[in-house]
C-alpha cells in the first residue's frame, strides 16, 4: 500500500476501534443511566457479580486499571451503597470489595443490558462473539 494511504484516517485500525468504542460508550450511557452507573462503573459491578469479595488489584487486573484510578470510582460506588469496601485484617494494604444487597439487587435490573446491546449492533450472536475474540486476540499479542 502507498505510504500516504497508510496514513489515511480511515485506515487506522486504531480510528476504528476509538470510534466504534465511543458509539458503544454512547449506547451503554443511554441504557445505564437509569440504572445511575456510568461504564467503567457498571464494568465494575460486572466483575462483582461474578464473584465476591474481591481485593482491588483482583479487580483492576481484571479491567487493566491501576488502583490510583480504580480507588476514586470505588469509593463513589460505596458511596451509592453498592459495594462495601473493607481492609483486610491481614494485610492492611489490601481492601476487598464486596456488594451490599443493594448492589446484589442491581444485577436484576442490568440483566436486559447485554441483549439490548446486541439487538442495538444489529449482528447476530455468534458474529459479535467471533468479534469479542478477535479483539481478545489482538489484545493479548498487544500486551
């Protein structure tokens, strides 16, 4: 390819995935606000309902986040009484998060969010899932 194409906006890999990102933040806003999460909020609520309790570095290595940037929205989400935030009495660095009834209770209201999404992207089940490893892939050859 001509070195001049290859500095083209719309063929950026990287603009593609920045503004695919961006609608789907747009339609994630639209679909939590009710819930009164934001994304990396309702990221966060993910993982707990999967599992809890969890220490914050369990979490942020989970969403690729460093602690300085995951402490700010946990606190903002014990302040929501979602989660509980408590020191380990073994290790008094370590915090482990785990969710009130009230967080427990929010699972039942997100619970439509995924297929809302899907029905929104207009692609099939198995085309986003073959999508979602892709860009699993690709991250994991990036790291």
């Amino acid at each position: 390819m001509d070195p001049d194409e290859l500095l083209k906006l719309d063929n950026q890999l990287c603009f593609a995935l920045y503004s695919t990102h961006l609608a789907l933040n747009q339609m994630y806003r639209k679909l939590l606000t009710p819930l009164g999460l934001t994304y990396p909020q309702y990221l966060v609520m993910l993982i707990l309902w999967e599992t809890t309790p969890l220490s914050v570095s369990e979490i942020g290595k989970r969403l690729f986040l460093e602690s300085s940037t995951l402490t700010p929205m946990l606190k903002r989400l014990e302040k929501m009484q979602l989660i509980m935030r408590q020191r380990s009495t073994q290790d008094e660095r370590q915090v482990f998060i785990s969710l009130t009834a009230q967080g427990q209770q929010l699972k039942h209201q997100a619970q439509t969010i995924p297929e809302l999404i899907q029905q929104h992207s207009q692609c099939d089940l198995q085309s986003l899932n073959e999508l979602k490893q892709q860009l699993e892939d690709l991250r994991a050859r990036l790291i």
